[in-house]
C-alpha cells in the first residue's frame, strides 16, 4: 500500500470568521456607496454619477 502526503489545507475557524467579516463589510461598504451615496464620495464627475446612478436602478433603490 503507498502512503500519499496530503498537506492540510482546512481553515480554521478564526481565518473563517474573519474572511466572512471582512466579506460582510466590503459588501456593506458597496451598498452605501451605490445605494446611498447620492454623489457625496464620487466627486471625481459626471461619469461615476451616472455609474453610481444606474447602479441604484439596477438594484431596484429609488432615487428620483
């Protein structure tokens, strides 16, 4: 019989929790920015607004 290494490639639950954590507020940090923002972040012109703008539609937020 031949023995075959196999290197442990689990997470432990701590590097879990903080993937998801960090999943979790980047996914938060998106939404205000898209949803809530209404132009006060992207100052950078017209392009991002309409960007941002049509990201609300998509997402079914009112915004008029």
């Amino acid at each position: 019989m031949a023995l075959a290494y196999s290197p442990d490639t689990s997470i432990d639950s701590t590097r879990l929790a903080f993937i998801a954590a960090a999943i979790v507020v980047l996914a938060m940090l998106a939404l205000y920015v898209v949803g809530f923002d209404q132009g006060a972040i992207s100052r950078t012109g017209m392009y991002m607004h309409e960007l941002m703008h049509d990201g609300r539609h998509l997402m079914g937020l009112p915004c008029h």
